[in-house]
C-alpha cells in the first residue's frame, strides 16, 4: 500500500479544521435507490496524487455500469465483487488543486486542472497526477468536467482507426457523450461525417459538424449503397457482420462499447469477439480499451480553446439530483452530456 504523502494545504472555505466534506455515496450494487448524500471524511492522498476542490463532475455510462454492477464482469475485473470498492461514484472532474502529493510536479496549488479522479460526485475527490491536465481557459467548470472520459475515448477510437484527411467514417451513437465528440474530432482531422441518431437528436448531430445524418428509427447504415473507411460502433449492438459489410474492403470498424449482451459480459462479449474474428477476415474489426491518461486532455485542450471541440451539455444536476441524472441517462434521453454541479460551501446545494 502506498505511503499517504506530505501535502501542501491551502485554506479554502471549509476552514483548515474541517476534514469532512459532501459527497453521493452508495454501500451496495443496484438502482439509483442505492444512492446517497452524505457527509464523509475528505480523502488521502498518495505521493504522486492531488486533491482536488472539485467544481464539477461529468456522468458517464460506465459510472452507470459501476453503480449497477452489471455486467458481472466490471466486479471480477477489479469494481468490487460484493459492492463498489470507490463507496463515492464518478470519473470525470474539473476543480480546483488544494493539495499536492510529495511527488507531484506538473502541478501547483490553486491550479484549475479537468481530468479522471476517484469518485468525483463528491466536494473533494483525490486525482493521480498522471490522469490530470490544465482546464482549458475557455471552459466553465461544468464544460470541463464533461470532456474527460467521453472524448478521450473518442479521441483513442479514431487513434485506433487510424482515420485519415477525406475519408468517410460513420459514427453510431452519434448523439451521446462519445459520439458527439467523435463527430466533432472526426470532422476537425478533415473526415466526412456520417452520425447515426435518434429522429429527435438528428438536430444536434448535424450542428456538431456531421455532413450527413442517419436516423436509426428508418434509415439502414448497412443498406449496401454507402460504404465507411472507418465505423465507430459507440454503444450499438449491430452484428459484426453487419459492421463489416458497411465497411469498405480496407476499411476498420472500432468497437467502444454496447449495452446490450446480458448480464455476465454485456456489450464486452461482442468487443472482445471482434480482435478474433479480424484474425481470419477483412475488413479489419477491432477492440477498443480505452486508457485514462492526463496525455489524451492535453492533445484535447488545444482543440477546445480552437474552438474545433465543444462540449454539448444537455442538462445540469446538483449533488442532491444525482438519482435524477442517472434516471435520465438511463432512459437513453441525454442529448451529449450531463454535468453534476457541486456545493461551493460546506452543507450548502
């Protein structure tokens, strides 16, 4: 186990006294009924970790996925078997740095920083430098703290499938939190963009720079007549077969995820298909693992403060809502992202 560091403290509202903080917190695998507010202890730090005053935290899926326990295969791969091993929920964060680990170089007290941290739906949560990078200067906390996951996921599909300057990729699940952000970085590396979406979400898709529109309800991307260099299947459950036969001969198809597949593996059974069966056939298909590194948020910085990626927030919750966005998320009506805001002042909302 890693020894706790000698921290750097600054004091901040709660006073240099205060050792607790506001947080969700669930003790069991389950519904959104399993969730909580509760003030607990702030969190150590490690040598190379930082504590982070956090302004805002982003929902994602996959803090769906740890909050139900489903698939069965997130527990054996280290979630927790019984219950969650991170008793406080989410991901993504923006904030503010308070504290400092012995190790920790790239950053400073009162540094402004978006990232991956331990349980972000909480007032302070502990970050390891590593999955850290600066906010971005042209973004409210609340847009920072929806970029982390989702687009350094879609930043490693396109890496995966080596898109390239006027090729044609197609996006599935256009309108979610990856997918608009592969919409967007797509069309910033010069692709053509085709987004596949919901009727009701084609709007949004089209404004994020997508050249053409799929609505799912009625339109078949694997009708023959079109054909993709590159296919990112974020979320979807079409057949590999399917996904090879709207590729073109050279073409890729990277699969990020699907919520369909049962209990025991989930979308993760067609993922980890995929790299085998790309073995004895073309077109190429492929798996996506994505990493969380503070490396993916500095390539993304750049982008944002260009103005070439923007966060779509759909709606905005407070720590008191979380059972609410998790709601809505789950009843597939998120437009982009959802952003949970955080009390700025000890016992307030």
């Amino acid at each position: 186990m890693t020894k706790p560091s000698t921290t750097i403290h600054v004091n901040d509202s709660a006073g240099a006294a205060d050792t607790t903080m506001e947080a969700v917190v669930q003790d069991a695998y389950g519904t959104v009924d399993v969730l909580r507010r509760a003030r607990i202890e702030r969190p150590g730090i490690a040598d190379d970790e930082v504590l982070v005053k956090v302004g805002a935290a982003g929902l994602d899926r996959g803090t769906w996925h740890v909050m139900a326990g489903r698939p069965y295969l997130l527990r054996i791969i280290g979630f927790g078997f019984s219950k969650p091993k991170n008793r406080v929920p989410g991901i993504d964060v923006a904030g503010t740095v308070v504290a400092i680990g012995s190790a920790v170089t790239r950053f400073a007290v009162g540094d402004e920083v978006y990232g991956n941290a331990k349980g972000s739906f909480a007032q302070y949560a502990a970050a390891l430098e590593k999955k850290l990078a600066i906010k971005p200067a042209n973004l409210t906390f609340e847009q920072a703290a929806v970029v982390p996951v989702s687009a350094s996921t879609a930043l490693q599909a396109l890496d995966a499938g080596k898109v390239q300057a006027g090729q044609t990729v197609l996006v599935l699940g256009a309108s979610g939190g990856v997918g608009t952000y592969a919409v967007q970085l797509a069309t910033s590396l010069g692709a053509e963009v085709t987004g596949v979406s919901s009727t009701a979400k084609l709007d949004l898709v089209r404004s994020l720079g997508a050249a053409h529109v799929l609505d799912y309800t009625r339109d078949d991307f694997a009708d023959g007549m079109h054909h993709y260099d590159l296919i990112l299947d974020i979320g979807g459950n079409p057949s590999l077969s399917r996904l090879r036969s709207a590729l073109t001969p050279t073409g890729t198809a990277v699969i990020i995820g699907g919520e369909e597949g049962g209990n025991v593996t989930g979308g993760f059974g067609r993922s980890l298909r995929a790299p085998l069966v790309s073995m004895f056939v073309r077109p190429r298909l492929a798996m996506l693992a994505s990493k969380e590194d503070g490396s993916f948020f500095e390539r993304l910085t750049p982008l944002i403060e260009a103005g070439q990626v923007t966060p779509s927030i759909d709606r905005t919750y407070s720590l008191d809502d979380v059972p609410q966005a998790m709601r809505h998320l789950e009843a597939g009506d998120v437009r982009g992202k959802v952003a949970i805001t955080i009390p700025t002042e000890e016992g307030t909302s």
